[in-house]
C-alpha cells in the first residue's frame, strides 16, 4: 500500500512538471490554458490517493469480494453526486461563481472526493479480513 502510494506520488510530481509543455500544445486559448492547468494541479494532488485505491481494489477483486466491492461502488458514488452537485451549485452552475470554470474545478474536487470515500470504505473492508477466503470459490 505504501508502494502504490509512493508511485502515486511520483506519478503526481510528472503532472505539474508536465503542464508547461503539453498544455500549450494542446490548448490554444490563454482562458483555457489557465483552467487546464488548474485542473491538472488537482490530478497531481489525487495521485498518491489513487494509487491506493487501485491497489486496493485489485486486492479485493483478486479475492472475488465483488459484492462488498459493487455496494462500496453504489455508496461512494452517491457520495460523488452529492459532492459534484455541492460544487456545481457553488460555482453557479456551469461556469462562474468560483471563477471562470469553477464548475470544472469543482468536478474534480468531488473527484477527490469520491477517490477519499472509495479509500476509507476499501480500507475499512482490508481492516476486517472479511475479504480473506481460502480455496478458489467464495
């Protein structure tokens, strides 16, 4: 688990190193330039958490706990709607409130948000060893 967060962290580090030069070759308006970047600052700062989260969930789909896995799904992604719907309401929307693209910046802070919820219900079944079954049927 550390390992996937420490490859996630080095993985996050590329990103912001990576925005001077891909941004501009792939945007040309400064406007969007700006929020492209902002965006891409956040994927960096999500990395280390996704990196456990993708370990993770292998871990328990290895030990065929798709059921857990499905009913985590269903609760996190509420948690997700609720955040994006927080967020987009904030911004005003679609576009302003936050600034111009605040709704895209506050997509992607309910992104983190999901990848935090999707973390803490994973880590709560590894901790229960639930998940563990030996022999290859469940």
């Amino acid at each position: 688990l550390g390992w996937s967060a420490a490859a996630g962290l080095a993985g996050g580090a590329l990103v912001p190193a990576s925005i001077p030069v891909l941004v501009p070759v792939l945007v040309t308006d400064p406007d969007v330039r700006a929020l492209t970047a902002t965006v891409l600052l956040l994927v960096a700062l999500f990395q280390p958490l996704n990196g456990a989260v993708f370990l993770l969930d292998g871990v328990l789909i290895g030990a065929g706990d798709g059921r857990y896995l499905a009913l985590a799904g269903l609760v996190t992604t509420a948690v997700f709607l609720a955040a994006a719907a927080a967020g987009l309401a904030l911004a005003g929307g679609t576009g302003g409130g936050l600034g111009a693209g605040g709704g895209l910046v506050a997509l992607w802070w309910a992104i983190g948000l999901y990848m935090a919820a999707r973390l803490a219900a994973l880590g709560l079944r590894i901790r229960t060893g639930a998940w563990i079954v030996t022999g290859a049927v469940r």
